[in-house]
C-alpha cells in the first residue's frame, strides 16, 4: 500500500507557490518515467535506432575536419584535429539538443499539462535526460577517437563532469526561458532552430578561441558555451588548450544568469499554462 | 462527519479573444503590436489611467462565486449544460488551472481523471504504458507493481502486453486506459464524463467499478450527462448554470430541478426558431412541428389518456428517395423508449417529389408513463445523410396520468418506462 499522506491545503489565487518545490520532491518518479518514456521512444522505428547519436556528432565532425582543417587550415592549439573538434562537438550537440528540446518539451506534452496537475518544471528537466544519455554515448565515441591518435588525457579530465553540468544548466536556463515563451507565442518554434544553428558558428567549436580578435574577445565571452566548449577541450587535451579565468567566470556568471530569468518567467508563466496550451 | 472539500467563492475568470478564433495562441507579433499600441496611448495620455482594452477581448467568468462543502465519503454527481463550468470547476480542484479568486480547501489526497488514458504513448507497450499512465495519474511505482495483475485482467489485455498500442483497437486502448485509472488509490477521487467510452458491456464494468469504489467511503466528485448513472452512484448532486452554483443537496431534488431547466428553455416559439436556425439542406427544409392532442395544439402538458398527434411540416426541394423523417421517444434519463419513422409501414422505399407535406404520427393513449419525456424529431436520406441536425428537435413534455392504467390505486408508484394500458382478460372459474 502507498504511503497515505494526510495533508491539507488550500487552493488560492497566487498561492500554489507554497508547495511548489516539495512537490516537485513528491513528484520525482514522473520525472523518472517521463525522462525514461523520451529516452525508449526516441529510436522506436528507427532502423538503426541509437546509432544516429553516434553517426550524427561523427559526420559533423568530418564535415568540420574537411572544411576547417584541410580547407581553410585553422591552428588546433597542438592537439589532432579530429580531436580538437570532437571535444567541442560533444558540449555543442549536448547543448542544442538540450535546449532545442527543452523549449519544445511543454508543447509537445500539451494534453498532459491540460489534463494533470504536476510541476510543470518537470517536463522540460526530463527532456534533457535523453540529450545526456546521447552524451554519455558520443563520449564512447570520443574515447575511440583519443585511443585511435594515441592521445591520452591527464588529470584535467576529472573536471569534464562540471562542465557538463554547466552545460546543462546553460541549456536548462535559456530552454525554461523559451519553453514558457513557446506556450503562449508559437513564434519561438521557428526561433529555437535559428538560435542553434547561428550558435554553432559564434560558439568555437570547428575553430579556437585564439583566433578571435583581442578586442572582440569579452564580448565573445558573453555566450556562455564559450566557456563550456573551452572547458571541455581543456579537460580532454589535458591543459594543452587555452582556458582563462575570465571566460570562464564570465561563462559562469551569464549561465547564473540565464537560469535565474529561465526559471523566474517559468514559475510566472507556469499556472496560466493550461488555459493558454 | 468531517469535511472533505470546501469551496469558498470560487471565480474563474477567462478571456476570449474574438478575431482568432482559428488559433488559440498569440503569436508574438500582434502581442508587440498590442503592446507598441498601448504603449503609444500611455504616452499620449499619461495621466489617465483608464486601460484601453482592445475591443477584441472579453471577459468570460467561467465559474462565479460557488459555494459548497463535501463531507468526506460523498458521491457527488456535477451536473449542468454544456458551458455551465463542470470541467473548469474540475480543472480548478485537480489544481490543473489556477481560480481567478475565491479558495478551495482540501483534505486528503486527491486523484482526477479528466481524460481516460492521458499521456499514453503509442510507440509504447501495453505493459510500459501502465506504468507511464500510472505515474502520471499519481501512483508510485510500487503501487502500480502491487496492482499490475489487477489492472491487466480487469482490461482484458493480457495477450497484448508486449505489443505498442498503436496497434491497440480502440476498445482494447479505452479498456487499458480505463483500468488504469480505476486502480487508483486516493481519499477524493475526480472524474470528468470518463464512463462514456468502450461498448456497453465494458460501460456497465466500469459503472460496477466505480460502484465498488464509493463504497470504500472515499470522495468522489463525478460529471456526467449520464443522469441514470449519477443517479446511481451518487448522494449529492451540484446542478451549475452558466458558471453559477443553481443547486447543491440531494440528487434527486438536483437532476430534478435541472430537467425543469430544460422544460422552461423552451416555448413554442423558441421551437419554431430552432427549426429555422438548422443548416441549410439542398433538398429538404424541416419547416415547423407541432404537438397537439384532440385537435388542440398543447405546450409542453401532455395527457396519456388521450392519443398525441406529433406533426412535422416540410418542404421536398428537389426529388429525395429514402428520406425518412423520425420521431424518438426519449425518458429523462435520456434512453430511447421508441423510434418511429414516418414511412414505416411502407414496403418499398419512397421517392418523394418537391413540394410541401405534412407527416403526422399518432401516439396512441395508454402509453407514456406520468414523468418528464423528450420528443426528438429528426430526418434523414437512408444511408447517406441527416437532413436536420443529428440531434434534430428536442421538445420536452411533463405527462400527465389521465389514462385508465393502474386507475384504481392513484397513490401507487408507476413502476416501468412506459404506462401501457394493455388488455386483460379476468374469468371466474369456480366459485
């Protein structure tokens, strides 16, 4: 038998906040299960099922190879090329796989939030489960590529982990933003594709940070994934690549930021979701 | 007995935006013109502070100032016309949309199901959609485990467990669906017009299980337009009207005062009107009907004791073949008594020219039992379409006992659907 919780509450204007984070506790098995739903379905009717999230992240790589380092002969800072380039790819896919379905998770489960009561904030956290599991296997790939260039990491490594999580918050903190946008202004869905796809060339990922102007580099550090990206490739080629403190605090300070307004418009927004969907 | 629910003045307000009414979402643009707009007002007139409503909103009070208490183990029936704010005043109580004003006390924990099998997914089995559809309603995993054989024999599925519900025929999905949800453990339980789903066979097991569940002495707050069902499950009845609470306390008294509500909506000439608000038909046009008794026209006050002329006048516009204008006989519960067509006692289809006609039917007297009936009038061409709204005109009549049946004993209730004054026959055999 369950647990049978006797508990009274009042159901007000203004005043669902009270409970919010305790249910949001309470309700951490539909998030097991919704996280575990996106996972099981992605590649149902797929022929070759999760082998797209290998294949995907190794063709954009080979892409880059060609155009970046045979083409136009970009520096790599002394790490192999291939290498060099995964090591971005893998916190860029992250991120704008992440954030893409992030914005798009509460539009997708609209008869959910019309016919049920949870937190909300459920949904969107869940999404972004399948872009780690997609992670957690193009990282096997990365270690292929590293054993295939006889290339092997040093202690750096052991900070990967907290820039993934930077990575996710980036991408919780800018997705919540968008998903609460997106209920009410259809609009955004055309938006989210765009942002990905011009982030993918302001953000370093098929060249380095370096070749930046001096001048134009604070600037460049205000998004966020600079940080992220070059932390990553600072981790994997064990120091070999730049990483300053400034972007990095200034990495840390704009995602803060992005997930302060993310999850402050989404708890505005949250209760008007139903009648709004 | 302690308090289960407790609704205090209770609002919910909507807006409704005119002009799109294809799209219910804004797009961003015409919000930022809507903003520029009054942005530029403000500036224009800084210091009035009226808000310049744009003339394509209004206000909608989906609900308004109700008021009730619901004593822990009441079966609650939720009755009203379409419109009238039972799925909003569920929403509110199953904490899916926020009230407007207004404060709802609850004690216990509560479970809706608005929607039989919400967030089922169809690329998933039968036996992963059990555990997704349970956790969404509320249940722990542990629970559905401990509930898992129930759910599946009492949806009959057993066969089909590994299979995605895609693949599912729709009864076999509401049954699944269903099952669910009946297993769910809560003190208060909410439930939307769920029972209106799966044949009539798996209707009545759901009916029985809701049944069983009222009996464990949970809450239970049920909507439905299946008046006969409420009637049977519940012991309290809140009748809205258009967002207000019209009545709170016994289900009989409640279902009672809304049939009266849709006696008084409707006179002769309302009748009339709605006949000629039906859609256009291109070969038929249903111009009037009229009820009369003795060749007296009669509203709404029907004797049984005499024959009940129902005539339907129309217009054949060009030549239809098969058009068969209909007349049910419907009880308050709303079940069909009978359904007569006007060309039933033919052989052959009909082919009817243009022009203008009249069909009566006589029902004979001795037949309709002294309560509230509907009278449905419809038509259509056999086999290709309604030629007046599927639901056709709807007239409700209070009959009264003028016939012979059961004339000697006045007080005795009348027991059955119809009061047929059938012949009998008494023989002295012996003395």
């Amino acid at each position: 038998m369950t647990e049978k919780q006797e508990f009274q509450f009042t159901i007000e204007a203004g005043k669902a906040e009270r409970h919010y984070w305790e249910d949001l506790w309470r309700y951490r098995e539909l998030f097991y299960i919704l996280a575990w739903r996106d996972i099981s379905v992605r590649y149902k009717q797929t022929v070759i099922g999760v082998l797209w999230a290998v294949l995907r992240p190794l063709l954009t790589m080979i892409i880059f190879v060609l155009v970046f380092d045979k083409i136009a002969k970009l520096p790599s800072e002394g790490v192999p090329y291939p290498i060099f380039v995964f090591a971005a790819m893998l916190p860029w896919t992250f991120f704008s796989s992440s954030f893409s379905d992030a914005s798009n998770s509460l539009i997708g489960n609209a008869n959910l939030i019309s016919k049920v009561y949870f937190p909300r904030l459920i949904i969107p956290v869940a999404s972004i489960v399948v872009s780690v599991v997609d992670f957690a296997i193009s990282f096997c790939l990365l270690i292929v590529l590293m054993a295939w260039y006889n290339y092997w990491p040093s202690w750096q490594i052991v900070t990967l982990p907290l820039f993934l999580l930077l990575g996710f918050f980036a991408a919780l903190g800018s997705g919540l933003f968008i998903a609460s946008l997106n209920v009410k202004y259809r609009d955004f869905r055309f938006v989210i594709p765009f942002v990905v796809q011009i982030g993918l060339y302001i953000s370093p990922v098929g060249f380095s940070t370096t070749i930046v102007p001096e001048e134009y580099q604070l600037l460049y550090y205000l998004n966020p994934m600079v940080g992220v990206i070059d932390g990553f490739r600072w981790a994997i080629s064990g120091g070999t690549t730049a990483l300053n403190e400034v972007e990095l605090l200034m990495s840390v300070g704009m995602v803060v930021f992005f997930c302060i307004i993310g999850i402050v418009r989404f708890r505005k927004t949250e209760k008007t979701f139903a009648d709004v969907i | 007995m302690s308090i289960a629910i407790k609704v205090e003045n209770l609002s919910k307000k909507y807006i409704i935006q005119h002009e799109k009414k294809t799209a219910d979402y804004e797009t961003f643009s015409e919000s930022l013109i809507q903003g520029s707009k009054n942005l530029a007002n403000k500036i224009i007139q800084p210091f009035t502070h009226t808000e310049i409503a744009p003339h394509t909103q209004e206000e909608f009070w989906a609900l308004k100032d109700i008021n009730f208490e619901i004593n822990q183990g009441d079966k609650v029936g939720i009755i009203g016309r379409n419109g009238a704010g039972k799925s909003t005043l569920l929403k509110v109580l199953s904490r899916i949309t926020e009230p407007t004003s207004g404060k709802v006390h609850i004690n216990g924990r509560i479970a809706s199901l608005l929607e039989v099998g919400t967030g089922f997914h169809p690329e998933l089995t039968g036996r992963e959609n059990i555990f997704l559809n349970g956790a969404i309603l509320g249940m722990s995993r542990k629970e559905i485990k401990l509930k898992f054989d129930e759910i599946v024999a009492f949806a009959e599925v057993e066969k089909f467990l590994d299979t995605p519900v895609k693949r599912y025929s729709s009864g076999m999905y509401v049954r699944l669906a269903f099952a669910v949800a009946a297993h769910l453990e809560s003190d208060i339980l909410v439930i939307d017009e769920v029972l209106a789903v799966g044949d009539i066979q798996f209707q009545k097991k759901c009916l029985g299980k809701m049944g069983e569940v009222s009996k464990e002495g949970r809450t239970v707050l049920f909507v439905s337009h299946n008046l006969s069902a409420i009637k049977q499950l519940c012991n309290k009845g809140v009748l809205l009207r258009q967002g207000v609470l019209g009545s709170y306390g016994n289900t009989e008294d409640v279902i009672k005062l809304y049939l009266q509500d849709s006696i008084k909506n409707k006179d002769n000439i309302f009748l009339k009107k709605e006949i000629d608000s039906f859609p256009e038909d291109p070969d038929f046009r249903m111009t009037d009907v009229v009820l009369s008794q003795c060749g007296k026209k009669v509203e709404k006050i029907v004797q049984n004791g005499a024959p009940l002329e129902v005539t339907i006048k129309y217009q054949v516009k060009n030549e239809i073949i098969g058009l068969r204008i209909f007349v049910d006989m419907l009880d308050s519960q709303e079940t069909i008594l009978f359904r007569s067509f006007h060309d039933e006692n033919h052989a052959e289809i009909v082919s009817m020219m243009p022009g203008y006609y009249e069909s009566k039917l006589t029902i004979p007297s001795g037949i309709l039992a002294p309560f509230q009936h509907f009278i449905c009038v419809k038509s259509g061409v056999f086999g290709i379409r309604y030629t007046t709204p599927e639901v056709g005109v709807r007239i409700p009549i209070e009959v009264e006992h003028t016939s012979n049946y059961n004339r000697a004993y006045p007080g005795d209730k009348i027991v059955g659907c119809l009061a047929l004054s059938l012949n009998w026959n008494i023989e002295g055999l012996r003395q």
